[in-house]
C-alpha cells in the first residue's frame, strides 16, 4: 500500500506542517512498493541508449517521465511527444521557445535525442528518478488538499522560470504560460479572473506593477528569493483558505457576513486586505 501524505490541517497552519515534514514523508513515500517499482523500471529501461520510438510505444515509461517532469496526464499525447523530441534536436528551431512551456522545456532538454537516440548519463538517470519520486508526491498532497500540490510546484517550480539570463519581460510571459505558477501568484496576488481577457502584453504589465507593489521586488529575479518565495507561499495559503471559505459558505451566511462586517466599517476586501497586512 502506497504512504498517504499526511496533512492533518488545511491553510497556513497545514502548509507550516508539510513544510517542517517534508523530507520525512518524501523518503517515505518514495519507499513505498508502487514507486520503488517504477523507479526501478525507469532505471532499467534507460540503463542503455533507448530509441526514440520505443520510448514512445511504451506508456509506462512515458508516464514515469512525464510525471518527472510536471506533465502527468500528458502521456497519451504521443505524437506531440515525438514532434517536441524531434524539435529540441534543431539547433535552428524556436519550437520550444513558442511553446513557452517550461515543463515540457526542461524535459526534451534533459532527454535530447540524437540519431534517433536517447542516451542518459547514470546522474541524469538518478536525477530524473528523484523527480518522479517528488512530482508523485506532490500528486498524492493534491489528492488531498489542491492548494498544497500548487504550493509545493511553484516552490519546486519557480527557479526554473526566474532563469539567470532571463530578462524581466521573459519571465513576466514565462509566468503567464505555466498554469501551476499562475495559479499561486493570481490567488497571492488576488489578481481578477477577466484579466486573463485582456492583450498578453497588458496581462504581463498588470502582473510587474502587482509583483512589485505587493512584495517590494525591483526585478523579476528577486521571485526566486527564499524570503520572496516565503512571502508569496504564505499569501497564498492565506487567501487560498479565504477563498475556500467564502465558497463552502452558503450564500444567505455570505450575506450576513458581509452586511456584519460593512455594518462595522468593513467590506469584504477591506476586511481581507487589513488581516494580510501583515504578511
């Protein structure tokens, strides 16, 4: 039987515990039968250069490396699959750069055929195997509280978008291409739903003035700083439990809480907004 992640309580409080848990509960997990079992079976298949197509015909190595790379459910789409591992052998083609997708950037780079081939170091083969082990846990944490997997992506996540040679306007679009990444800075940042309607270009400055305003960042790099990554997880726990609340609540109980509060000189954002002030 597969370790369940333990999680004995939801938002910050329940963040705070997975946290000072993690590496207790990962090396657990990774230890149960159903990963050591696929593990096992990744490293045997890339112990020796593996062609292209039979990576490709076989859907439990596809699963297991995709999942390694944040594209769990994308397994099935084989001949996407091949044409993005056709892709990253041009040097000439800006595929992957249009595509603007991080997960699947890092992982046609890590298995970069040649001649038909793709052929793994042991570190590379260790170091993939290590990520599966940790986007399957990240998995099971969402099966039970969908906030923490997202918590746990963008922590893991957020370094491979803020790159050193990244420019300010390239991670801004980076950020709105990853959909796991967005997700935690929209709801950090309680950006509105319609913003998403508007010129990708108005999304991305919209974005800058309220990453800047909200964490008192100067560049786009500075998102990868543990203080800023803290600080944006925290927020994010935080209104991710509001959120929550406010829509389990039926709407007659929304009601009078929101009369309750207006009644005492407080709108539901000015209530919100005056209880994270201080983080």
């Amino acid at each position: 039987m597969t370790f369940q992640p333990v999680l004995p309580l939801p938002g910050l409080a329940g963040w705070n515990f997975l946290q000072e848990t993690y590496d207790s509960q990962l090396d657990t997990y990774s230890k149960s039968p159903q990963i050591g079992r696929d593990v096992e079976y990744f490293k045997e298949k890339f112990a020796q250069p593996l062609a292209v197509e039979d990576f490709l015909s076989d859907p439990r190595l596809r699963r297991i490396t995709m999942t390694a790379f944040g594209l769990n459910g994308e397994e099935w789409k084989t001949g996407y699959i091949r044409n993005v591992l056709e892709e990253v052998q041009d040097p000439e083609s800006t595929f992957l750069q249009r595509l603007n997708n991080t997960q699947y950037t890092n992982f046609a780079k890590a298995l970069e055929p040649a001649n038909g081939q793709i052929n793994l170091l042991s570190s590379e083969i260790d170091n993939i195997a290590a990520r599966y082990s940790a986007e399957s846990f990240e998995l099971a944490v969402g099966q039970q509280n969908d906030s923490m997997r997202l918590a746990l992506n963008y922590q893991d996540g957020i370094g491979d978008v803020v790159t050193e040679e990244s420019t300010d306007e390239a991670i801004l679009f980076k950020i709105l291409g990853s959909e796991p990444i967005r997700a935690v800075l929209d709801t950090a940042l309680a950006i509105p739903a319609d913003l998403a309607q508007l010129d990708i270009d108005r999304q991305a400055e919209y974005l800058e003035d309220r990453l800047k305003s909200q964490f008192g960042i100067s560049s786009m790099q500075d998102l990868k700083d543990p203080e800023v990554v803290d600080q944006v997880l925290k927020r994010f726990q935080i209104l991710a439990g509001i959120n929550q609340n406010f829509a389990s609540t039926s709407s007659a109980s929304t009601a009078l809480v929101l009369l309750g509060n207006a009644a005492a000189g407080f709108g539901a954002v000015a209530s919100q907004n005056l209880f994270l002030s201080s983080f």
